[in-house]
C-alpha cells in the first residue's frame, strides 16, 4: 500500500503573527522615545543649574575681591551664561553680629522668573 503524497506545506509566519511582532516592536520602540525625551529635559536641567551655580558663584567671588562691606538692601541685574539668560537677586541682610552681613544670591531664568534654578548663602566679615 502506498502514501498518498500531500503538496509540501508553506511555511513562514502567519499575518497574525506578523502584526503581534509589529505591535511589541513598536510599543518597545515608544517607550524608548519617551526615554530619550526625557534624559533630554534632565539634561537642560542639570546645564541650566550648573550655570545658575556658576553665575551666583562669580557674584559671591567679585564681592570678596572687592574688600568693601556690602550695603544693606536687594539688588537685581542680569547675569547671562553664554546663550543662556539669567537673572540674579542680590540680597544682603544685617546679622546680630554688626560685624558680619548675610549675603543671599538668587538665580532665576529670564524667561521664567518665578522660577528659582538656585540660592547661594555666604557670610561677609568687615575686614
């Protein structure tokens, strides 16, 4: 008795198949690029913030190298870091000891103001 012979099956994936593996693919591929977005605005973050700290830094070090005893009062101007445009707060405030005044450094970006990217203290003894 012989086998009757059956036509070779095709093989491959099947459509279903096929759009299940789309559907993983692309829901692995979303994530990932909300991923990157957002390493990307932590990264402004971190620049922003970095040279907030810089421009409160450099007004702290021009009033030591000044060796005058700070006026009592708050001040406001502009403190860029290259393209980026800051706004500095300068605020001296008197201390129970009449021989130190507080100073307080404030950056806030120029586009947002209300916006605090950082505060740097320093105390600064009449010399």
């Amino acid at each position: 008795m012989t086998m009757p012979k059956f036509p070779p099956r095709a093989r491959g994936f099947t459509l279903l198949e096929v759009l299940v593996a789309l559907v993983i693919v692309g829901t692995a591929l979303g994530a990932s690029m909300r991923a990157v977005g957002s390493l990307t605005q932590n990264s402004d973050g971190l620049r922003a913030a970095m040279m907030a700290t810089w421009s409160a830094e450099n007004r702290l070090v021009q009033l030591s190298l000044n060796k005058q005893f700070p006026n009592i009062g708050k001040t406001t101007f502009e403190c860029p870091q290259g393209e980026l445009k800051l706004m500095c707060q300068e605020e001296v405030i008197a201390s129970p000891n009449p021989r130190l005044r507080r100073v307080e450094v404030s950056v806030f970006d120029e586009r947002q103001p209300e916006r605090l990217i950082i505060k740097l203290v320093q105390l600064k003894l009449l010399e």
